[in-house]
C-alpha cells in the first residue's frame, strides 16, 4: 500500500494561550486558537489580539499579507471573530509583551458582523447582563469565571483533604428548612384545572408527589442525616428562595457549601469555618493572582490588601452580648437602632468587621428569639449555640450553629414556633437513635466570590442570575 503521509497536512496540536504566553521564542510551530478582541494594522500586516478565556492576557499575533487569504479573510476579521492560527513564538519589539506571534497560517472559523455587542469600550454590568450569553468574553465576567472555577476547586480540595465525604442532598423537598424565606413550589398539577378537596383547598394529593413540594432552601437537614452516620459531610449545590427582593446580595438561585461534623461542638465549629475562608482565601491569592490584580485595579482598589488581611490573621470572636454593647454606644450612625435582642442588620456586621475590628469577625450565643428551631439551647435559656462569620464589604458571609441533639429540647422548639412536628419525624428520629453533638454553618457561594472579586452585584457573580422577573438564558 502506498504511503500517503507526506501528503497529508502536519498537526499542530492546539495550546491554550495562558501557556502560549510563558513560551520562549522559538522556531517551532504551535497552534493557538480563540476570538479576536482587537484589530490594527494595513494592507501589509495586521495585529490581532487574541483571548481563549484561559487567562485575562491576549496574545498578540502579526499576520502579514504574504498569507495567500490575508485580503480574502484576515482583513475583514473584526472583533468577535473566532480564529485558529499557527506560528512561531518570537521576541515581541513593541511595549506591553514580552512575546508575541508570528502567524504562518489563519484559519477564520467564524466572522463578527458590524453590530458584535462587545466592542472595544467600558460596558455597565447592567448592560452585560442583557447578553449573558455573550458577557464571559470580556475581561471582568471571564475572571470571575475562572475565580468561580477556582473556588470551587479549593472547597472540594479543602474538604476532601481532611477526611469529608461530599454528599448530594435533594433540590425537591417537602419540608422546610427553618422557615428560611419563601419557597417554589414544584408541581405537576394543571393551573387551568386544579383540584381541590373537600374543603376547596388544592389537593394536593393528586400532584406528582402526593402532597406539597418545593425547591430547597437548603440542604443542612439532609445533610444531618449522613453526618449522623458518616461523621464529616458537606454538600455543594444549587438552592432556592423565592423572596421578591432586588437587593445587589439577593438571588432566587444560588449556590451554597453546607458542611456537618459528627461530635462538632460550637467552637469547632467556629474553627472550621475559619480555616475554610482562610483557606480558599490564601488559595486564591496564590492561584489566581492575574485576574485579582484586575480586580484590584478596576473594581475594588483595596482588594488584595483585604483579602490578605483575611489570609494571614486570625478571626475576632466576640458574643452576641458583647457585639450588641458595641453597637448600641453608636446607635447614632444606624438606619437600624439596634438593642439586645434585635436582629443584626447588614450595616452593624459591616461597622463590627470593617470600622471596630478591621477584619472577620465571628459573633456567637445568639437570642433564641432570632434563630432556628435547631439551634442548640444554652444553659441560660435565652441564648442558641449560633454562631455568623463577618467580613468587610459583604457582611454575613457563613451562618452555622451546633445542631440541638436532646430530642425533648428540640421538640419543643419545634412547637414553640409553630412548626408541625409530624414534618419532621425523621428528624426527630435523628434525636432518638444515637443521638450526639454535631455542627455545621452554611455559605453562600456567589457571597464568597463577592469578597474575592469586590465585585458590587452578585448577578455578575453568577453565571446567568435568576431573579424577580428574570430568568433568562
């Protein structure tokens, strides 16, 4: 048979751009292939900034017009277009790079017409996130997707590295957890012709599930099962809360890491939380440092400074009680007066962590008045074992408690604040079987990316936000 191979085209295989850019100049070809955010240059060369979204830098490539499709393809290349190029890596004689390309061929996979979103100007994230489906390929939503990646890649490292074991929890739920906020229902029912029973209520026992059912709030309760069971579990994933609220912090979908440690009491529970964020913190710093510097630069000018005082001091932790004697001596700088007793607003978390403490702070022994039903009571009987972790420009970012593990206490909490304890038989049932200490706090994952970021909305933390009104994309 014939040997054909010296006919065939060579294969350059393709490297992504982050590692095309730490290339010395060399004779030998690569491949480098992504979509052009710039274009200059004249009929005998061209300029082309190219981004894959591996890192926030371009690579420049010079196209010179000896290419046999230079006037056919090149010069009509505008912003937007999608390109595969091969060349030779050489010292670039222009300021801003220490490298660029020389391109031996183009290949155009796609052309941008005229009215391409994304031109080479400041867009609002108001703006942007009328075209989510375009706003990944500028600068600030391609950082924060590779901070988001980042994250993620350090909370499963975290956790699994100490010896916890990720749990899948349910997103359909029939029971709620703490009352924490408005819940969507899922249903199978037909809104033209809905059922009802006897009463005219819906009976809901013709739904798909027999009864009612709603997307989760979160998954600590399920959570609580396998730790009873496991010891060391946390869970990752999509949440819930059907609030009407438009606040830059509020989403109706969002992500959240709920670990929960078997035998955790609430000061272990105060430690965990802190190596967490700390953790990820200095991960990111030493991971992501590129991306963070934009940030630092275009969105929050303290940012790194911050982020390192998270990185290298330990948290402040001080009580509910003490908090409140702190707070209540400048009641006159609040919107929200504040006494003991009276919930912790956003501005009071902020004043402790960014104008008392400058750093995280960590308040615990809340009123039992504010908090949830599972929430371990105290021996003075007006205090719960929860505990909220501070930090400057978010406020609240981790909310947790030691879990009340005496089944007759958490019975009556149960009742007191009206809740039906058939609901939660299985619960209870956790009380009644081996019974023991156990704690956990839940963290909203688009509020930490807020605090890497400095970000000012969550919607451009998350990848396509749902809020009232919008569920697009």
């Amino acid at each position: 048979m014939e040997n054909n191979s010296n006919s065939m085209d060579i294969h350059v295989k393709r490297i992504e751009i982050i590692n095309a850019l730490k290339m010395q100049p060399s004779e030998e070809s690569i491949c480098i292939a992504g979509w052009i955010r710039t274009k200059r240059g004249s009929k005998t060369f061209s300029f082309l900034e190219i981004n894959d979204g591996s890192c926030l830098k371009n690579m420049q490539v010079v196209v010179d017009n000896s290419l046999e499709n230079y006037i056919a393809e090149v010069e009509k290349l505008t912003t937007g277009s999608s390109v595969k190029i091969e060349g030779i890596i050489v010292q670039s004689q222009g300021a801003g790079q220490s490298i660029e390309m020389h391109a031996k061929k183009v290949t155009v996979y796609g052309f941008a017409p005229e009215d391409y979103p994304l031109q080479k100007k400041q867009h609002t994230f108001e703006f942007l996130r009328n075209i989510a489906h375009l706003r990944p390929r500028t600068n600030s939503i391609g950082a924060v997707s590779r901070l988001r990646n980042s994250l993620s890649y350090a909370t499963h490292t975290f956790y699994q590295q100490r010896g916890f074991y990720y749990v899948h929890t349910p997103i359909i739920t029939a029971s709620d957890c703490e009352g924490a906020g408005e819940m969507f229902r899922v249903s199978t029912l037909d809104f033209n012709r809905i059922p009802k029973d006897d009463n005219g209520n819906v009976d809901f026992s013709k739904d798909f599930f027999g009864k009612p059912a709603m997307l989760t709030v979160s998954g600590q309760l399920e959570g609580e099962i396998y730790a009873t069971a496991l010891s060391k579990i946390y869970t990752f994933g999509p949440t819930f809360r059907a609030e009407n609220s438009n606040t830059p912090r509020h989403l109706a979908e969002f992500w959240m890491i709920e670990p929960e440690v078997a035998f955790n009491e609430l000061k272990d529970n105060m430690d965990l939380a802190e190596d967490y964020v700390r953790y990820v913190v200095q991960w990111v710093l030493d991971k992501n440092i590129d991306d963070l510097e934009f940030f630092n630069q275009r969105i929050e000018n303290n940012l790194l400074n911050e982020l390192n005082i998270i990185a290298e001091n330990t948290f402040e932790r001080v009580s509910y009680t003490d908090a409140m004697k702190i707070l209540e001596k400048n009641n006159d700088n609040f919107e929200y007066k504040v006494h003991w007793g009276s919930d912790i607003q956003t501005e009071h978390e902020r004043y402790l962590a960014e104008q008392v403490f400058r750093k995280p702070v960590i308040l615990y022994n809340y009123p039992k008045e504010i908090k949830a039903f599972y929430m371990k009571l105290n021996d003075d009987n007006a205090t719960v074992c929860a505990m909220d972790v501070l930090v400057p420009r978010i406020g609240e970012l981790v909310g947790g408690s030691e879990r009340e593990a005496r089944y007759d206490v958490i019975k009556n909490r149960i009742t007191e604040l009206g809740l039906n304890t058939d609901d939660y038989w299985w619960y209870l049932d956790l009380r009644k079987y081996g019974t023991v200490p156990h704690a956990g706090f839940g963290l909203g994952f688009e509020r930490l990316l807020l605090l890497t970021t400095g970000m000012k909305n969550i919607r451009d933390v998350i990848p396509f936000p749902r809020y009232p009104g919008n569920a697009d994309f």
